[in-house]
C-alpha cells in the first residue's frame, strides 16, 4: 500500500500484510506512522495512490464510491472515542447499524438483544451512552461493529480511554468474538496489554512494515 | 423505497425533530420570521397597487355628443363607445342631469338662474380599463361620429402611470431582494441543523448506510420543518393583516384607505408560503447534507 496525501504527506510507502479469517493481530507503530491510515484505507474512507488492497473479497484500491456501503457492513470498525449517538439508546444505537444495511425489525428483535448479552450489556439496553461508563460506552461500540456480523473487526486504538482493567475486559471480548472466526485488527499503543495476550504483531513505523512476528518480542521502547 | 424503511424514515424524521428541539425550533423560527417579514411586504405593495388603480379609477373621460343630436340618439352611441378598445364603461349622462350636477356643486344658484339646460352637451362619462392608453382611447373616442369633444387629464394620467410603474418595480426587487435574504438565511440555519448531526452522519457511513438510508429522515425532517414554519406563518400572517387592516379602519368605520380583504389573498399567499417553505425545508436539509455524504 502507497498513500500520499494531496499536502504531499507520504503516510505509507510500501507497506504490505496478510490477515487470514479468523486471525487475530495487533498493528502497533508510533504517532504518524500510518496506522490510522491503514484503517480509513480498510474501510475506503481514502483511496491508495498505489498498489492493491483486498477486503473480505472487495477490491478497495478500485472500489466504485456506490460500492462502499457493502464493503463497510463486511468490516466493524471500533474506535478511540467510541462514536455512539447519544440521543439513541444501547438498544438503538446498535439496532441502527441493522437498520442501516436493510434488516427487517424481526431481524433486528433476535440479533440486537443476542449481540448485547454476547458484551454483556443486556441489562442495560435501554440506557443512553452518557449514563454508561467508558469501558460499557466501547462495549456498545464493540456490539455495533459485531452486530451485523462482519468478517473483520478493525478496533483503531479501543483501550485508549480506559483504564487498565477496562482495557483487558475489552481486548478479552475481542479475543471472543475472534473464536466466533471473525477476523480482529487492533491498532494500539498498550504494551502491556499486547505483551500478555501473546498475539500476532504488526509493527509498522515511517510508512513501512518493519517486524510482524507472533508475541513477546514487541517491544515499546523502539517507538 | 421499502414499506417498513418508509416507515423507519418518517419515524426517525419525526422523533429527530423531537431530539434536537432547539434547531428544530430554531430553523421553524425562522422560516416563520423570514415569511412574514416577506409576506408583509408584498401585502403591502399589493395594498398600495390596489389604492394607486382606485385612484386611476377616478381619472375618467368625457366625451361631448353633437349638440344636434336628440338625447336617444345620443344614448344610442353607447354601444359604439363602449365597443373602443380600453373602454371599460360608458356612462350617458343627458345635458338636463349635467346642468342639475353643475348647479348642485354651485353656492349661489341665482347667478345662473337665466340659463337653462340647452348650454350643456349630452356627454358620456368614461372609465378606461387601463390609463395608460387613455390618449389612444381619447383619439378613438374623437373618430367615433357624433362625439365632437373628448376631455382626458391626460398628465394626471400619465403621472399615475408613472407612480405605478415605479411602485410595481420597487416592490418587485424588494420582494425578490427580501426573498433571496429568507431563503439564504432558512437554508443557513437548516444548514446549521445538520452541521450540528455531522458526527451522527458520519457513524451511519461508517456502519454502511446508504446515502438514501442516511438522506430520507433528513428531507421528511426538513420537510415537516417547512410545513409548519409556512402554516404558523401563515396563520400568523392572517393575524398581522386583520389588525393592520382594523387599525386603518378606526371602530370599522370607512376610510379613504380600502384594503384588500385577505380572504382575496389568502390562497395565493398560502400556497406561495407553502412552496417556499417546503423548498426550503427539502433542498435545505439535502443540500446540507450532501457534503457529508462524501465520506
């Protein structure tokens, strides 16, 4: 993947990786390192000035714009500050992400309620995203992205607002919905968290892949 | 367009103008504000149009019959008065009702007790349809046989025009100027209404939404908007007038100054603040959402 911006930023030259369904991996990197890059270009929110992306059987290096929507209800992306609407319930806000892609209200009446319990969040269906706090606020972003069943999970930094025991409650949730074969895509910066899960990393740092290898050798300090 | 997506649009566009309260009360507001503002001026400018015709209405033609004829032969030219382009009515009036009508407006009768009726011409009292042709009409009337004088205020005619046409465009690019001003500022707050929800656009987007999905709510939102903005306009529009009008009018007495009944203007107006108010609502909320489809 090659992405220079129109101010003429070089965020990516070159990098390359693989994610077979049903992988878990890390992509880890410092600040402006083209993570966030990496993401807007999975869920084509950015075209590649060069070389080829394929997702979940989409070509989105020459995706049509009208084509988009498909792509997007294929990839769940999970963010920082979790992105909810506010003025919606847990129950509609994740209803809303079924809505949107054309399930019917008895579609939406057995998935919502299921996805919940699967976060734990069953009980608390009718509250809105101000009365939670963070860790169930990114538990319903969790449940958003799952609920239509997506083959990869992309979560852009998910413990960053948490702290520590939030943080492991979230990644383990991540691990879960791994089993259940969805791929998981996490960009973070916790080093503990990505040192005891002992999973694949991706390390990228000035546009390129530097190391992707399996656990205990990614290490923080080269960042 | 999906029955039960339907059904989703209207609901969602209903229960948003219920969640962001204020803008929705904001953008109703203003269309309401700028509406009446609008409204008012052009009842205005039709208000003084009409006085300005009364005015032209009293500007009649005289024409003088020969004094030869007999007064059936000069009632008989009626029809071939009123067949002149422009004519509107033409009214006969014998030299015996002339002379009455002169006397009545004299203070001393005496002066004149030793003349009778036979001074005076038969004539015709004329009313133009418009003032503007009235010199064309005046040579019409000269070329009709048995009229041997016609008598038209022909510079008072002309001023009337004058004012008239001035009245008419100035009323129409204040009108059109005030127009352009509401429509800019309905479509700038409703603008703003959306910029406020960009964030929640954005979510739907990323979660897949179609364009249309993410649309329709906005425009039935933005429809219901303008509905109500141009109806309490409307109504309040009605109110406005009945009091201006009663005040003109001290105690419903009759004054020099007749407006027009609204119910004469009620129809157009409504229908003119509907379709302003639908426009606006409608394109302004897809219009202002167009740029944050382009994510």
């Amino acid at each position: 993947m090659f992405k220079t911006y129109a101010n003429g930023t070089k965020a990516l030259k070159g990098a390359s990786f693989d994610l077979e369904p049903g992988e878990f991996a890390f992509l880890v990197g410092p600040s402006g390192s083209g993570k966030s890059t990496i993401i807007k270009l999975l869920i084509g929110e950015v075209a590649p000035t060069d070389g080829k992306i394929t997702v979940a059987g989409f070509d989105v290096s020459a995706i049509k714009p009208r084509r988009l929507p498909q792509l997007r209800r294929r990839v769940g992306v999970i963010f920082q500050d979790f992105r909810l609407i506010d003025k919606k319930t847990v129950y509609e806000n994740v209803a809303f992400a079924m809505r949107a892609v054309g399930a019917s209200n008895k579609q939406i009446r057995q998935r919502v309620p299921y996805v919940l319990d699967l976060v734990g969040l069953d009980m608390k269906s009718k509250a809105f995203p101000t009365e939670l706090s963070g860790g169930e606020q990114q538990r319903v972003a969790v449940a958003r992205a799952l609920v239509n069943n997506p083959g990869l999970i992309v979560a852009d930094e998910p413990t960053g607002n948490l702290d520590p025991a939030r943080s492991l409650e979230i990644l383990t949730l991540l691990q879960k919905i791994n089993e259940l074969q969805t791929t998981v895509l996490v960009v973070t910066h916790e080093k503990s968290l990505v040192d005891q899960l002992s999973r694949r990393v991706i390390a990228i740092d000035g546009g390129r892949i530097i190391s992707d290898g399996t656990g205990g050798y990614y290490n923080y300090e080269e960042f | 367009m999906k029955s039960f997506r339907a059904g989703y649009y209207i609901r969602e566009g209903l229960s948003s103008i219920f969640t962001h309260g204020f803008m929705s009360f904001a953008s109703v507001f203003i269309i309401i504000a700028c509406l009446i503002i609008m409204g008012s001026f052009t009842l205005v400018a039709v208000n003084v149009n009409k006085i300005i015709g009364e005015f032209e209405d009293e500007n009649v033609v005289l024409a003088y019959v020969n004094e030869s004829y007999s007064v059936d032969e000069a009632r008989a030219l009626t029809s071939a008065i009123e067949a002149i382009p422009n004519v509107r009515t033409a009214q006969f009036v014998t030299r015996e009702n002339a002379f009455d009508s002169f006397l009545s407006g004299v203070a001393d009768k005496s002066r004149f007790a030793d003349i009778d009726a036979s001074v005076f011409r038969h004539r015709f009292i004329i009313y133009v349809d418009d003032i503007a042709g009235m010199a064309r009409t005046q040579d019409d009337l000269l070329n009709t046989q048995g009229i041997v004088r016609v008598t038209a205020n022909l510079i008072i005619a002309r001023a009337f025009v004058t004012l008239r046409n001035i009245v008419s465009g100035v009323s129409a690019v204040i009108v059109a100027v005030l127009l352009v001003i509401s429509l800019f500022i309905m479509m700038n707050t409703i603008k703003l209404a959306t910029f406020e929800r960009r964030d929640e656009i954005a979510i739907m987007k990323i979660v897949g939404a179609e364009n249309s999905f993410i649309r329709w709510p906005f425009v039935f939102e933005g429809f219901i908007l303008g509905l109500l903005g141009s109806l309490f306009a409307f109504i309040a529009q009605w109110g406005i007038y009945a009091v201006v009008t009663d005040a003109l009018i001290p105690g419903g007495g009759v004054s020099f100054i007749q407006t027009i009944p609204f119910s004469q203007v009620s129809l157009p107006l409504c229908a003119i603040f509907i379709a302003i108010g639908f426009g606006v609502g409608v394109l302004g909320s897809s219009f202002a959402i167009r740029k944050y489809l382009k994510v």
